[in-house]
C-alpha cells in the first residue's frame, strides 16, 4: 500500500525527532529538509531545524530557519525563542531581549525562556531588572536552583554580596551538588572577609568536582587575600596546571592578588606553567564563564 504525502512527512518528523533526541543534528536536518521540500509552510518543520542548527553553532541559517517559522506563524513561542537564543550567542544581546520578551508575552510559563531574558539582561548590565527577572522565575518555581544562583550572579554585580550569599545558600541547599555554586558562594564570602567559610565553601566545591580549576583558583584567591602567598601559589599552580591561558592572565589583573604578586612563590607559579592540556569542561570558558571575580554567567539555554 502505497504510503501518503502526509503519512512520509508524519514519519520523517518522528525520525526527525528522535535523531535530534539522541545528539545526530546533521541527520536531523536532513529529514526536516525532506519535510520542507515537501511542505515549505510547515513552521514546525522549520523551528526544529532551526534548533538543530544552533545545536551545530549555524547560527546565521538556525535564525534564517527560525525567521521562517515567525513569518508562516507569528504567534509560535518557541520559534520566538529560539530567534533569542541564536541572538543571544551571536552577542546581540537587546534583540534576544526583545525576542524573549515576545516569547514570555505568548508563553509566560516559559521558564527557560525567562532564565534567557535574565542572562541577556545580566549581559547588558541591566543588574536589577535581571534579578527581578529571576525573582519572577522563582516566583514560578521556587526550587529552580539555576534562577538562585543566576539571581546571586546578578546581585553581586550591584556589590549586593549579603543578598547573593543567601541566594547561594538556597542554591546549594536545593542542589548540593553544584559545584559552580559552592565556588561563587566562596568568592562571595571572601568579598565579606570570611576567609574560614570561604575556604570552607571551596573544599565542598572540590568535593563535588575534581578536577576543579575556578575552586583551586579561589583558594588561592582567599590565602592572597590573607597576605600568605606560599598558600596562594600552591593552589593557584593547580589551576594553571589545567587551563595556563585563563589563569596566569587573570591573576595579574585580579585584585585579590595584589598584596603577593610580587612575591618569589607566586611569581613561580604565574612563570612555570604545566604543559597538561586544557579540558573545554574544565575551562573558565565552560558554562560560557565571564570573569571570575563577578562570577559565571550562565549560558543561553536550549
């Protein structure tokens, strides 16, 4: 029996699907194309191609692929959405506000998408309506430790760091194994010279994740801030062990530093790097880090 036009474009957007379920984007869009060349008007066709290009980094066809789906159906959330998010990773931070902002108005439970509008918000230092933004993703769901933590990231930016130090230690006790946030709460509380709890909030950090460069680097970070460089340079040569480039950079520039930069121990370790390659995971860049002394922003989410 001879299969229908509408029956091969049923089976290759369940094929579709599945291949974008298990990581395979190129096979993905393959199937979406045979649907398009079949249907050009189907907007769904044309949204979860789109998705599957910004998996792939295409970011200029995924927002072709998405401008589509909008104009065939201007009221789809999630071709909004996605238009945000391929804006967003190509650093047009005020246009994925405003396609966000479309997608919240015709989908306000969109929890992903009012994390994004937060972190375009925090990328436009636009601090305080990025808190309020996690405060009303909170609002939705209390137990979102990802809108905790982004709403201390926000309010350590206005050097409100009390306010983020609480917010962390919701993050933490929602999630205790978020490694990131154990670290973030260890910069906050040496910002508050707790240096105790800061070491203290790093050591959970490395419990949760080894290995674990931003940890090591804030331990270096709170012995620096206390005047002991021995300490310092011994676990700030931890960190430039795993990723050289980040690490011997920041440290000359980073405040916390100042008092033993200068000395033999921390000289040593910023001049004889390790040789052991960087894991991406590993990275600062990882999570798409900004500098560590205001703490991660977290990345555009899918």
């Amino acid at each position: 029996m001879a299969v229908s036009q509408t029956q091969a474009t049923q089976i290759w957007h369940g094929q579709a699907s599945a291949l974008l379920n298990v990581g395979r984007y190129r096979s993905a869009i393959a199937r979406y194309e045979q649907v398009l060349a079949a249907d050009p008007t189907d907007a769904k066709a044309w949204v979860e191609k789109g998705y599957a290009l910004c998996e792939l980094k295409q970011y200029e066809a995924a927002l072709q692929s998405f401008q589509q789906a909008i104009a065939l159906v201007p009221k789809q959330a999630r071709a909004w959405h996605g238009q945000g998010i391929v804006q967003a990773k190509s650093n047009d931070f005020e246009a994925a506000l405003a396609s966000f902002d479309r997608t919240i108005t015709l989908n306000p439970r969109d929890a992903k998408a009012r994390r994004n509008r937060g972190n375009a918000l925090l990328r436009l230092h636009r601090y305080q309506e990025a808190a309020d933004c996690f405060d009303e993703l909170i609002q939705q769901e209390p137990d979102n430790y990802y809108a905790w933590y982004d709403r201390a990231v926000a309010l350590a930016a206005m050097r409100r760091f009390h306010d983020a130090l609480s917010c962390l230690d919701t993050t933490v006790a929602i999630k205790p194994t978020c490694h990131y946030a154990w670290t973030y709460r260890g910069l906050m509380l040496n910002k508050l010279y707790r240096f105790r709890d800061a070491l203290a909030s790093f050591d959970r950090s490395l419990q949760c994740r080894i290995p674990n460069p931003n940890a090591w680097y804030g331990k270096a970070s709170t012995f620096a801030l206390q005047g002991k460089a021995t300490e310092a340079a011994r676990w700030l040569r931890n960190a430039i062990a795993v990723n050289p480039s980040i690490y011997r950079v920041m440290v000359k520039t980073d405040a916390s530093f100042n008092v033993v930069i200068n000395s033999p121990a921390i000289q040593a370790a910023i001049a004889n790097p390790s040789s052991i390659p960087a894991a991406a995971n590993d990275s600062l860049e990882w999570r798409q880090y900004s500098s560590l002394v205001h703490g991660p922003n977290s990345s555009f989410n899918i």
